[in-house]
C-alpha cells in the first residue's frame, strides 16, 4: 500500500471553494424549507383531528411547541449570524 505524496492539485478554477460553500449554504436552506414545510403540514392534521374530535383542550399545542423549538433551532442554523473573520481567527489560534 503506497500513500500519495504528491503535492495537491491546484488546477481547479479559481473560486471553486467559493462555489462549494455556496452549495453548501443552498442546500442547508433546501433543507430547511422541507423541515418547516413538514412541521406546518403535520401539524395541520394533528389540528385538523383536534377540531374533528373537538375534545376542548387544545392538545395539538403540545407537539406544536416542542416541534416548533426544533424548527427555530434550525433556522437559527441556517439563517443566523454567520461568525465574524475575529471569531474565526481566534478559533484557528486556539486549536493550532
């Protein structure tokens, strides 16, 4: 078994890292779109059973809240606040 001592290839088009991240970040937001798309239709038929049965207490709350912790926990994911070139800078430091 041979290891690869070649030096790495540095023939790709320039900004492909560029064109990788922002793949990267379409994709998170595909994913998203698809995880609250699940959470308001899956929960439109837990509420749609709900006002069938009419039991009074609104229970489809429940799953509601704890599923929508989830949901704005990935939006935070993917659409929040993206960390400055400082932050980065530091976190290089403190791991090499």
């Amino acid at each position: 078994m041979s290891v690869d001592t070649s030096a790495p290839d540095t023939s790709a088009p320039e900004g492909t890292d560029l064109r990788s991240r922002a793949l990267a970040r379409l994709q998170q937001k595909r994913a998203f779109r698809l995880h609250l798309l699940m959470y308001l239709l899956f929960n439109a038929v837990l509420v749609g059973i709900w006002a069938l049965t009419w039991t009074g207490f609104f229970w489809p709350g429940i799953p509601i809240a704890a599923w929508g912790i989830g949901v704005v926990a990935h939006a935070y994911e993917v659409y929040g606040r993206e960390p400055t070139e400082e932050q980065i800078r530091r976190e290089m430091e403190r791991i090499g």
